[in-house]
C-alpha cells in the first residue's frame, strides 16, 4: 500500500521542527521544496526535488515517485496557510496527503507583538491585487495581518491606512524567524526612503475615528459610522430603507435593534420636527450608537438598552417603525408594534434569511397590514489590474409593512 505524502510546515525555520517531524525527514525516500528549505538538510540520502514553476511538474513527479517509498515535501509556515497542501490535496485526494501543521508568519507576528489575535483578520496581497479588500477588512475589523510581496509592501499598505477614516497603529516585521529579524513601526515620521526587508508581513490595530469627512447625508458613507465587523446597514441599503420608510417631518419613528443607529441617525435628517427612538440590547453597540450621535451632533433621537420586545410599550406611539434586527424575538416584536402604532403608519423590515422573510409577512399580513416586499442586489465594482470587476453583498429584503388604507 502506497504511504501517504507527508506535508511539513517548517513554521519559521528548523528549529520549528519536531523530533516526529525530523524522523520522517530522515526516512524519507524523497524530498521535496524549495531551495532554502532543502538547504538544511543536505546530508540526508533522500532524492531531492526543488519545488519551482511550473508546479504542474513537480505534482507530476510526486505522484510518479509516490510508490517508491516516502515522499516528504517541506513547506513554508503552516502547508494549509497559503501553502502547498492545498495543491497536493487537490492533486492526489486528501486520503493520500497527511498534512503537519506548524507555526505560521500570521500567528508568528502577533506573538512578537503579544497581541491576541483570535479576533485578527487576514488579507493576502502576495502575487495579486488585493487593495480593495484590505479597504473593506479595515471598515469591518480591528486587528488585521497583511501578507506582503515586493510590489505590496509596507509603503502600499500604508497608503491605505493613510486614507482610511480610523487612525491605525502599523508595525512591519521582517524575516521573521531569522536572525536578521526586525520588527518596526511606520508612521508619519518613518524615512520615505527606507526598504524592507523581504519576507514581511503588516499587523494593523485599529485606533479612534477620525473627523468625518463631511456632514450627515444621506447615504453617509458606512466608514464614517463607528461600527464593528460590518455590522451596519450598508449605505445603499440605507438609503432605499429611508425611502421605503416615506418619512414626514413630524414623525415619530423607533429604529429598533439600532446595532449601530445608522439608520435612525441618517434619518433624523428627514424629522426636523419628529424624533427617533433607538432600541438596542447589546451594551457595546449602545456605545457605538452614543459615540455616532456625538459625531454628527443629532440632537432629536434618544437610545434605549434594552431586549425586545420590552420597554416599547414606555415609547410615544410610532408613526413609522424600522426593524433592522430583533432576532428569534420577531414575532413578539411585530405583535407590539403592530397594536401601538399610529393610523396610516408603516412598518419596515430588514432581513437577510429566508427563515425571517416568511414569518414577518405572515405576521404582518395577520394584523391586517397591506404588505410589499423589495429584494436590494447590490454589487460593488472592485478595481482589478486591467479593469473593474464586480462584488455582489449580500441580497437583503426590505418588508414594508402599512396600516389602514391611505
């Protein structure tokens, strides 16, 4: 029976390895990787294969050398980290592939900084064009890695972060592992003329928000909202909420399940002589919604902690009500606010399962609400090297909801 390939991550060099590792390093038939690796082990009597392009030809003799005895291949970091195990898992089928993980550049970094990291995203601009999705991490989290190349380095990220509205705390760490290790910050006052060291990678933390770039409006950029891991109503979406939402200047509207009050904010806009209610049970998002009403300096809407359905009751009556989330609890929520709002008010729902669409327009229908419903398929070009492409966000539907004739 033919042995499995062994796949080992060298994590940041040798001393990485295992006793179990550099047995089968020592036993094996065959030895595959890149140069540097395979420099290590020189005195072993394996054949050795450097890995290089095409790939096509060392899979080829993998899988030709397979019968022969053990084959070792040695890669970078962790082989499932954008390594080779992928490739080879691929190729030969994941029973034929045993895979030894170890420490990755990733995991390596924030050691060094003595960050945790379980909260930390990651984003590869290693051989492609990637920015647009550091532009989008960087809205949606606050501890990232970057995977660099020569081309993206540290200065190309850093003029990211230069435009992006947090500020942010960047270190740059080189040749992580080796002995010419260094580690680094860059800011303002780095050496326009400094080169770094290739392998590194970026670590970013997010830090305050800065000034908004202009007044509330609507469609308010989602960057300019304090919020975390993308947790808001996307502007665009927002925008067709409000309109759905067919707000008078002196309404009363309950933005409930406020998250990050986005769509209660933007629409004191359109409420010169109304007012908003914002209802959210999460203490840290209250926050958030605290520090948004303080950023654009909204005097007519008030927040509320609290779990829904409860203190709606306590509320003024609603002329309109927005729902962007309220959980299992939808139903309560509905059955509520469907008996305490005004005449000739309206009732939007925002949802982005199939599991909640159903029963909202069931419930709604119940009370004798006449119901429309509008699919938002947004799609947002990205710049590629040679054009745009487009990226669809999640599909959302908006549930209108009104109340008597008009």
């Amino acid at each position: 029976m033919t042995e499995p390939v062994h796949v080992i991550g060298m994590g940041l060099g040798p001393s990485d390895l295992t006793a179990s590792h550099l047995a089968l390093i020592e036993r094996a038939t065959v030895l595959v990787g890149g140069k540097r690796h395979l420099s290590y082990f020189g005195q072993t009597r394996a054949l050795k294969k450097e890995i290089s392009s095409p790939v096509s030809g060392v899979l080829d003799f993998i899988e030709q050398n397979m019968a022969a005895g053990l084959v070792v291949v040695l890669a970078s970091g962790d082989p499932l980290f954008f390594g080779i195990g992928k490739t080879l898992i691929a190729r030969l089928g994941a029973d034929n592939v045993f895979i030894h993980p170890n420490v990755t550049s990733m995991a390596a970094a924030f050691a060094r900084l003595k960050l945790p990291w379980q909260d930390a995203a990651w984003v590869s601009l290693h051989g492609r064009e990637n920015m647009s999705a550091l532009a989008t991490a960087m809205d949606d989290r606050a501890l990232l890695c970057v995977l660099t190349d020569p081309k993206n380095d540290p200065w190309a990220v850093k003029k990211q972060v230069d435009s992006h509205a947090y500020a942010w705390q960047m270190w740059v760490l080189e040749n992580l592992g080796a002995p010419e290790e260094k580690v680094s910050t860059m800011d303002a006052h780095t050496d326009a003329d400094t080169v770094f060291a290739q392998p590194n990678v970026v670590v970013l933390q997010k830090g305050e928000l800065a000034v908004p770039s202009g007044p509330l409006r609507l469609g308010t950029p989602d960057n300019w909202f304090v919020h975390e891991k993308g947790l808001i109503t996307k502007a665009s979406v927002r925008v067709l909420s409000l309109a759905a939402l067919e707000l008078a200047p002196d309404n009363i509207l309950w933005d409930l399940g406020a998250g990050s009050g986005s769509v209660g904010i933007e629409a004191t806009l359109f409420l010169p002589d109304g007012f908003v209610y914002a209802v959210e049970k999460n203490q840290g998002r209250v926050a958030q919604i605290k520090a948004n009403v303080a950023r654009f300096k909204v005097k007519n809407l008030s927040i509320f902690l609290a779990e829904l359905p409860q203190g709606l009751t306590d509320l003024p009556r609603p002329d309109r009500v927005f729902i962007g989330g309220s959980g299992k609890n939808l139903g309560q929520v509905l059955d509520v606010v469907a008996t305490v709002l005004n005449p000739l008010g309206r009732i939007v729902v925002n949802t982005v399962l199939m599991e909640t669409l159903h029963p909202a327009v069931s419930k709604l229908e119940e009370k004798g609400f006449r119901v429309s419903l509008t699919q938002a398929q947004i799609s947002k070009s990205r710049n590629m090297p040679w054009g745009r492409r487009m990226d669809a966000l999640n599909p959302v539907w908006i549930i209108v909801g009104k109340k008597g004739k008009l």
